[in-house]
C-alpha cells in the first residue's frame, strides 16, 4: 500500500533516460544505416542471451526507482493508516519479507543458526556456549540437524517446478505469438524455433530466459524459509543487498552517460568541424582536464558535498534523499571527468567528414553550419557515440565498485557492491571468515559486466563498417 509518491533526482533522470532510448530506438527504426546494425545484434546468439540477462537487470532497476511513502497503521481511534516517513520503492514492497527479515548478526547462506557462539542461558539457569537459532531462518524447522537437508531439497525441488511452469507459459505465449506473425500454425512455429531454423535466435533466447526464470523462483522459495546468501554484521540479508544494489549500478552506468554525452558530442563536433582557433580551445580543455587525476576531482567534490549536506541538513527529508542526492553528485562527476575519449573520437571524425564531397557541397550552396552538423556530421557519428557508450557501461560499473571501497563512492547507507565489498574487507579478516557478502556482490557485478562486454563486443561488430561490408 502507498501512501504518496516521492520522485527523486535519480528517479527522474533514469526515466528521462528511458524516455530518450525509447526516442532513439523510434529514430533509428526508420533509418537503415542504424536500424541494419541492430538487426545483426538481434540474429547473434551472444547479442540476445546477454539482451534477455541485462533486461532483468533493468526490470529489477526500474522497480526500484518507483519510490513512495508507505501506509502504516495509525495510533489514532477511527483512523486506519497514515503516510509513513519513510521512503522505500516499488521492490522493497514486493520484498518485504526479504526487507524486514533482520537476525542478530551474522548467519551463513542457508543456515538455521548464527555463524559464531554464544553464551546461552538455558531454562534451568544454566549457561551453555553455543549457536544460538536464528529468529527466522529455518525457524519453520523442528530438528534442524535432521530435517535441514530435506527441506533445503524440497524447497529447491519446488522452486525447479514452478520455475518450469513459468517458463512453459511464457515459451507458449511467445511461440503463439510468432505464429500469427509468421502467419504459419503453432506446430510449425514451435518447430522453427526449437530447432532453431529462425532468423533470429529464439531458441537461445528462450533458453536463456527459461535459466533465469528458474534462478529467480528456486531463489524465492529458498528465501521463504531462510536466507539464501546469509546476513551480514547488523543481521540483514545479503541477498537483498545485492539486489538492492542492482540499481545502483545500472545508476552509475547509465546516468553518467546522460551527463557525458552533450559535452562530448557537442565539444567534439564542434572542434572537428570548425577547427582554428575553437579546435584550439577545446583541445585545451579536454587536455587540462586530462592532466588532473580523476580520483582527486572525484574526491573533492565528494568531500565538498559532506560539508554542504552537514551544514543543510534541514533540507533533506529522509536519508534516503540525502543518498540520492550523493549518488547523482557521484554520476556527475565521473560524467565531467570521462567526456574527453569520446570527444577525442568525434572531433577525429568531424574532421575527416568535413572534407567529404556532400559537405562541400553543402557548403559551397550555402547551407548553414548548424544545418550541415545536424543532417550530415551527427547522424554519420551517432554509432561511435552509440559504441562507446556500450563499452564504457561496464567500466562505470566497476568504477563505483573501486570508488566505495574507498570512501569516496556512493552513501554508506545505500546498498552497493562497493559498499558490500568495502565492508567485507574487515569481515574477511576475522575468524571464523564471513566470505558470503564478498561472494554476493562479486557474482552479481560478475554477470552484469560480462553480459555488457559480451553485448558491447557485439555492437561494435555489427556497427563497425568493414565487418558488416564482409558479412
């Protein structure tokens, strides 16, 4: 149940962003030069495995950046609920089990008792130095040394079924689908596609869903009844927090382009184009910038806006906002300071499309500058834009994880693999070894960056002009 919607800075520009790709994605369906690359991408079997791993990744970014204030139950006679303070999102209400499911402290993957001994006082006032139960993991059980085993087996069993169901619904629904597109009778269709006699590799695809699809309820039903990858210090999920923190770095990856990709396209193309003493200008400019460490311009900025916030911090509502607020500061940053390769790359290009024969030719007829950059320079360098964006995704991602370990990333109180990774270094040095929060977060950043690689590798193929002309 909500209780009033909150848009946060973050929010909007995620949005804004979606917005612009669905723009991009109708521009270029109706320009051959782009809309023929992207057919490659969707007929390559890396192409569509890694679409189909990333679109979860999206999915559970988006859900996570629909944020409101929740109803809670009121202390007032006649009244039944009234708006929280608090700020959580569309997933953490779906989650809420996950979210609110908190044990003492540390607990490994699956386990029904904490992870180190306690001084335990029995009922005859005795003491006894133990595991202690956990408060909700595998409490369900009544012997957990005999019955945990079974029940971990059970639980997975019925997560394989349901998964399998799900993805047979949705292999039937998408076959159905494609039939009426194909205008041929199911049967016909179900065999093209597994077969795999499509253009279009809708058999990896399905596959490749029906994986995940597997992954999520196996994990859902596991979760109901312990907790999948263990707690942390303070006894929170580990799986939640590498959930939760999907959308952190999808942030880092997406917003920072929105912020780099005016000032590298039009830096760019505006000292190729014009040369002298603008090329001059602009040259100096992305140099001096080059020349000043980035993690110093990084961490100053990051210290600058502690102090702002400390000295205004009647101004933030929640800390969440205050996190928020931190987090697009961060996107912006690393946006000022990784501009300059690409505009490296479009001034080398708007240099050497000056001197083609239709731009002369536009020249020499009178066309204005801002007319020959918007029909003839732009559309021409929109797939190094589009390439680079793809190949610096996964470097973005790796940078808040390297930034939050050391202090000068995102809010310690948002959930990132930075912040986890950060916080395991000191649980990797303790005995018994907490390695699980380690393991979470580098198995998430893990399959995300080496689906944005393999997807990048693709795109770049299918935009480089020399393979597809070999094709």
């Amino acid at each position: 149940m909500t209780g009033g919607l909150v848009i946060l800075w973050t929010d909007g520009l995620i949005f804004l962003l979606l917005l612009f790709t669905v723009v991009f994605g109708v521009y270029a369906s109706r320009r051959e030069h782009l809309r023929g690359p992207w057919r490659l991408v969707v007929r390559s079997r890396v192409g569509v495995s890694t679409l189909v791993v990333l679109a979860f990744y999206v999915i559970v970014g988006l859900l996570d950046s629909i944020h409101f204030h929740p109803l809670a139950p009121s202390q007032e006679a006649g009244v039944e609920s009234v708006r929280s303070g608090e700020v959580i999102s569309l997933f953490d209400h779906l989650v809420t089990p996950l979210r609110e499911r908190h044990e003492k402290t540390y607990s490994a993957p699956l386990a029904t008792h904490l992870y180190a001994k306690e001084t335990i006082e029995l009922a005859d006032g005795s003491v006894l130095r133990d595991y202690p139960r956990l408060q909700f993991g595998g409490a369900h059980l009544e012997d957990p040394h005999g019955d945990w085993a079974g029940d971990v087996l059970k639980l997975g069993l019925i997560g394989l079924s349901k998964g399998l169901l799900v993805t047979l619904v949705v292999g039937n629904i998408l076959l159905a689908l494609l039939a009426g597109r194909w205008r041929m009778g199911f049967g016909d269709a179900a065999r093209a596609v597994l077969w795999g006699r499509t253009i279009v590799p809708w058999r990896v695809a399905l596959v490749t869903l029906g994986v995940l699809l597997i992954l999520v309820m196996v994990s859902i039903e596991l979760s109901t009844g312990y907790h999948l990858l263990g707690t942390d210090k303070v006894g929170e999920d580990v799986f939640y927090q590498a959930l939760k923190s999907i959308r952190t770095g999808l942030l880092i990856g997406t917003l920072t382009t929105l912020v780099m990709l005016p000032a590298a396209i039009l830096l760019g193309i505006m000292a190729g184009y014009f040369r002298g003493w603008v090329d001059d200008l602009i040259q100096y400019t992305y140099t001096t910038l080059n020349s000043i460490p980035g993690v110093l311009l990084i961490a100053a900025a990051i210290l600058m806006l502690q102090i702002y916030m400390s000295n205004h911090a009647d101004d933030f509502n929640s800390l969440v906002e205050r996190a928020d607020l931190r987090l697009l500061f961060l996107c912006i940053i690393l946006g000022v300071t990784s501009w300059t390769g690409l505009c490296r790359l479009l001034r080398g290009e708007a240099m050497k499309l000056r001197e083609v024969d239709y731009v002369q030719a536009a020249e020499a007829f009178g066309v204005g500058h801002f007319q020959i950059i918007l029909r003839h320079i732009l559309p021409n360098v929109l797939h190094i834009v589009l390439i680079t964006v793809v190949l610096d995704f996964s470097g973005l991602v790796l940078a808040e994880a390297v930034l939050s370990y050391v202090n000068i990333g995102v809010d310690p109180t948002m959930n990132s693999w930075g912040n986890m990774i950060n916080s395991a270094r000191l649980e990797m040095a303790r005995e018994p070894v907490v390695w699980w929060s380690l393991l979470a977060s580098m198995l998430f950043m893990f399959t995300l960056v080496l689906s944005a690689n393999l997807f990048s590798d693709v795109v770049r193929d299918a935009f480089d002009p020399r393979l597809r002309n070999s094709r």
